[in-house]
C-alpha cells in the first residue's frame, strides 16, 4: 500500500523538508504548483499542503506520516505522536508585550489582552499556571496588534527576536521550543512508519557526526583511540608501511574543532573529516 506523507508546500519549511526526503533517499520530481509527486524508486506519495494543515491531515489519516513544526502539532495535533525531531525550522513561540509596558515576566500578564494565532497552546500554557489572560485569538499581524490597541502582550514565533525588536517589543518568556518534527497517528503506527523515522533520522543523525581518518605510527593507536572512539571502537587498518595504521572513526561534527590539534599532538598525520549521508547506528 502506498504511504503518503504530508509535506509543507510552501514557507521556511518546505525547501529544508524536500532536502530530507531526498538525502533519506527518495527520488521524486516537484512541479511549481504540483498538489502530490510520486517517488519514483518507492511506494511513497508526497502530498503537498499547508504546514498548519498537516496534523489535521495526519489525524484524519488522510496522510499516515506528516512533516511539520512542533508548534503547529501542539496546535491542531491533538493524539499525534512525534515520531522524530528533524533539527531545522527551530524557533520559540514568546511572550511579548511592548517595551514600555509594565510587562517584565509572563506571570504580569495576569489579566492582560493577549493575542496569538496559536490560542489552544497558549489557552493550556496559561491555564495550567494558573495565570489567567484574556485570549485575543488572531490569524495574522500578530506582532502589530498591541500597537493597534487590541492586545495588550502577544504570543508568537520567534528565531532571532529581530522582528520582536522592529515592533518595539520586549520578550517576557517561552511558552514552547519548536523544530520541524515528523509526526504519525498512533492509531496507525506500522512497519512503513517505523521504516520512514528510521530513513530520516539516518540522516538527521549523520548531518551532526562527521568520519574522520587519519595516518599514525602503531606506537599512537591507543591514544588516537581514546580521543575518537567512535560508535563503537575506531577501525584501524594496517599500511603498507610498516608499523603504521589507519584509524577511522565516527565523531560528533561540534567536537571536531577541539579534536584536530589533539589527534596531530598525539601522532595523528594526513587527518581528513568527511560529511556522512547517513548513520544507522
Ligand atoms: P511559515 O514559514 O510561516 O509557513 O511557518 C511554518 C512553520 O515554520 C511554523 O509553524 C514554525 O514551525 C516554523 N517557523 C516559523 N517561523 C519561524 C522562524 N522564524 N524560524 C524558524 N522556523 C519558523
């Protein structure tokens, strides 16, 4: 049976999303307004719509599997499972309220105007603090309604607080991290399910872990291995020159800058890091 996996068709996660499904190994052509694409080398459609409709589609199995933002799923994806954080889209959903509003922390808005377009999450974030707000539910231009006088705070997506900044606003606390995740009903969990967060996590896990090889004299092996010990024990291979090995290891991309100069006082020489496509651990 064919899997049909929700994707976002357009915003800041569809080009990272279509860059995962192909590195996952999935080939599939995209037409500028195309609704669906067929994989061509799997049993999988891609069914192209709104973020913010994706758990909705998921839930309604429409789509058995779904690509989206965690604020999105805590929004309309009441009962899904978060089968995998894929590491990209990262943003917060902020408190905000103007900054020359009495507004220091998120427990002052007790009894403020509060406007989102994320009013279940933010409903349940200030209900379950016993802080209780007035909810100004709004589709869009969030950020400009305490200007217009029809919010006093607002709660909204944030990743660099620039826009926050533009409309003179001051962040008083988050509500939720987000990052783009995958989600799946688990009413309709099965083998393809579990196939599909294992194709994707192979490669969300890869893009953080680079494979590092280098040359050492046999005297160093024990330790180059203690600084790269790798998934499980490095590989070390033997060349043609005498008493001289390979070692080859699995190492986490943020630890690379400190390895380096480690691995060359230890004896390490001829030290390639390459990207990995996939791991499978
Ligand atoms: P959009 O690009 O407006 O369609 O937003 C879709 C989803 O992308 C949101 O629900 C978030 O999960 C994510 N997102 C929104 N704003 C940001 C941002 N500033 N940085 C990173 N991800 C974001």
């Amino acid at each position: 049976m064919t899997t049909r996996i929700a994707v976002p068709n357009k915003g800041r996660l569809q080009e990272p999303t279509l860059r995962l499904l192909r590195e996952a190994g999935l080939n599939f052509e995209t037409g500028e307004r195309a609704l669906t694409a067929n994989a061509v080398n799997a049993d999988v459609e891609l069914l192209f719509v709104r973020a913010e409709d994706i758990p909705e589609l998921v839930a309604d199995g429409v789509a058995t599997l779904g690509v989206t933002g965690l604020d999105l799923v805590a929004e309309h994806g009441d009962g899904l499972d978060v089968i995998l954080e894929l590491g990209y889209g990262r943003c917060r959903l902020a408190a905000a309220a103007p900054k020359d509003s009495p507004y220091r922390s998120l427990e002052d808005l007790a009894g403020a105007r509060v406007a989102t377009s994320h009013a279940n999450t933010v409903r349940r974030f200030f209900s379950g603090r016993d802080i209780p707000i007035d909810l100004i539910p709004l589709r869009g231009s969030v950020e400009v309604s305490p200007r217009l006088g029809v919010a006093d705070a607002i709660v909204d997506l944030v990743s660099t607080g620039s826009t926050l900044l533009a409309n003179g606003l001051r962040e008083l606390g988050t509500i939720l991290s987000s990052q783009a995740v995958l989600v799946a009903d688990p009413r309709r969990a099965n083998g393809e399910v579990s196939r599909m967060a294992t194709a994707f996590g192979a490669v969300v896990t890869a893009r953080s872990k680079r494979y590092l090889l280098l040359n050492a004299p046999a005297g160093s092996i024990e330790a180059i291995s203690a600084l790269i010990p790798g998934l499980e024990a490095p590989t070390v291979v033997p060349l043609a020159e005498e008493d001289w090995v390979a070692i080859h290891s699995v190492v986490d991309a943020s630890d690379v800058w400190h390895l380096l100069p480690k691995l060359k006082e230890a004896g390490g020489q001829g030290i390639l890091v390459l990207p990995i496509d996939q791991v499978i651990a």
